[in-house]
C-alpha cells in the first residue's frame, strides 16, 4: 500500500489546527489511542491496519462493514451546521431553537459514529489481550455492551468510555433529549431499565457544547489521527511533524 505522506499530514494538521475545543485532551486521547494501537501492530501488523482501515474499507469478508457513508453524512452535517452558525448575523429567519435543534442533532450523528469506532477499538482490544474476536458479531452488539467491553478490559480505556455521557447518549438514542427553550436548556429523560426508573435532568447549554458534545467528537478525531499517524511511521520525517503536533 503506498502511503501519501504529504497529503496524511495535512489532514493530521486539519484536525489539531481547526477551533477545536478542548484541544489538550484532544491530543490526550489521540495519544492514548496511538499507544494502544502500536501494542496492537507489535502483534500483528496486518490485522491492525486491517481492522483500522474497516471503518473506511470494509473488510476482505464484508464490505458493508465500511462506515465510510456515515462518516461523511456526518462531516456534510456538521459543514452545515458550521455555515448556519457563521451566517447568524446575515440571516434574518436565525433561530435559536433551530440552532439548538441542530446542535442537538449533530451530537446524535457523532455518538452513532462513536459507536461504530467502539467496534474496531473492542476488536483491537482483544487482539492485544490475545482473546479471539469477529468484527462481524461485533459490529452488532449495542453501544452499552461495547462501552461494558472495553471497561472490562486489562487495558485502561476510561479515558475513552468517560467521554460518552450515558444520559445523554441514552436520552438522545430514544429522542428524549431536547433544548427547552422557555429554561434555555437541554432536557433529557434518564430511563434506567435495570434500576426500572425514570428521571428528568437538565443540562446547561455551556456543558453540552463545551464539554458533553465536544468529547463525543474526540473520539472520531482522535481515532482518525491516531490512524494516521500510525501510517506515518514509515516515513521518519512526516511522523516527526506529526507527533510535534501533539507534544
């Protein structure tokens, strides 16, 4: 496979050098994924690259596990969320409530992603645990049984699984998370099915976009920059710009 270093950096550089919030734990995460990785590929190069490339490709078996047309369904949405923003001063029929709704939106559409990067990260993780798996019968397991996964695991991953906010993702999954706009914030319903309860809880609209929603998106970000840089390291000058990024 030939590698266009020049072209991986630029896209590595897009990640870290847009208005990101959170920034720092941005490159925490991404750091963190990429250690996790290398123990990875120490074991088996192929499988990695193979089960990294999945979310793009598919596999050699399946195809159809690609999740390349969410991907970018997800990045059209977010574009265009972006423009409504910027346009705000322009447009005359801006809406706070269409705002919020989309806002809310975009949040739903990164979680869904999120939660197709937890199956390559659970199959990664069994492969560095020498425990058998099958992307197949993962890719099918709900978000919660993924997260569960990985919190079991012998490796460390709750710096990943504390970035999914479990009321949220579960009030937005059954579309009982919304803005209010009457108490200018957004209102969830926490439907607990062992427990059998159920509870309301409101979060501030500087949580959700500051924090909540931002760390959803980190782990796309830094499950696509790890991906990369881990395609730099055959090419000693580009990985060395690629890890000052993040130093």
């Amino acid at each position: 496979m030939v590698i266009n270093s020049v072209q991986l950096l630029h896209d590595f550089n897009e990640i870290f050098s847009n208005d990101t919030v959170a920034k720092n734990k941005l490159k925490m995460v991404t750091k963190r994924i990429f250690d996790i990785f290398n123990l990875a590929t120490d074991l088996s190069a192929n499988e990695t690259f193979e089960l990294i490339s999945s979310f793009i490709l598919g596999t050699e078996e399946n195809e159809l596990i690609s999740d390349k047309e969410a991907y970018d369904n997800y990045i059209n949405y977010h574009l265009s969320l972006n423009e409504y923003i910027k346009g705000r001063g322009e447009n005359p029929s801006f809406s706070r409530m269409i705002l919020a709704n989309m806002e809310t939106e975009d949040f739903k559409m990164a979680f869904e992603l999120d939660k197709k990067i937890l199956v390559r990260l659970v199959c990664i993780d069994r492969l560095v645990n020498h425990q058998d798996f099958d992307i197949q019968k993962v890719y099918f397991e709900s978000a919660g049984a993924l997260i569960n996964r990985l919190n079991h695991s012998k490796i460390d991953w709750s710096f990943l699984t504390c970035l999914l906010d479990r009321r949220v993702r579960n009030a937005s999954s059954h579309l009982d998370f919304y803005y209010d706009i009457q108490s200018s914030m957004f209102v969830g319903k926490d439907v607990n099915n062992r427990k059998k309860t159920i509870s309301r809880f409101s979060v501030s609209p500087e949580e959700f976009l500051m924090e909540i929603k931002p760390d959803a998106t980190h782990i796309i970000q830094g499950f696509i920059a790890a991906g990369i840089l881990l395609c730099l390291r055959s090419d000693k000058e580009a990985y060395k710009s690629a890890l000052s990024m993040i130093s």
